[in-house]
C-alpha cells in the first residue's frame, strides 16, 4: 500500500474515531519551514498526534528524522509522534493500543 492510500483511509479511520485530522503530504513544494513535519496531524480531547506516513518502500528522509529528534524530548501523552507503516498499525494508534 502506499503511503498516499495509508493516509486516505488513515483520515477516515481517525475522522470516524472523531479525531480533527489534517494532512501535510502535498506534492507540491514544501516551504522551507515546513520540511520533515509529519504528514498528518491529528487531535482530540487534549491530545495532538504526528503521524508520519511510510508506504511500501518508503524510507524516512534526512528532514524527517531530525523533526523527530528535535520533536521527540517534547512528547507525552498529550503529543504523541508515531511512524506509521500501514492501516492496522494506524488502527492500533486510534484505538490506543500502543506503549
């Protein structure tokens, strides 16, 4: 699945769950501030999640792992920051089933 078709139905899922989703992954060029934030953002009774969206053979970029270095010291359990590989592990998320 690619990474595209993982954040379609990614919305869905959240925006079912009642999650405020926006996407980041435009294939238009991005502003310089903007390089390596996650593809998607999410929020929902106090809580915010960065999702960063890798498809089959998608590798995350130099600009994306320095976001989640610099992001990483920050999160709680009000932020979150996950790197997300497919549906299930994006339903996991929704559903709070993580650690």
């Amino acid at each position: 699945m690619t990474g595209t078709q993982i954040i379609k139905q990614g919305r869905g899922i959240l925006e079912a769950a009642g999650w405020v989703v926006r996407s980041m992954n435009y294939h238009k060029a991005t502003p310089r501030g903007m390089r390596g934030f996650p593809d998607m953002i999410a929020f929902r009774g106090g809580v915010t999640l960065l999702l960063e969206i890798k498809g089959d053979g998608d590798r995350i970029r130099p600009d994306q792992e320095q976001f989640f270095n610099e992001v990483k010291p920050h999160t709680g359990m009000c932020l979150r920051y996950f790197l997300i590989h497919d549906v299930e592990q994006l339903e996991d998320v929704v559903q709070m089933r993580f650690v």
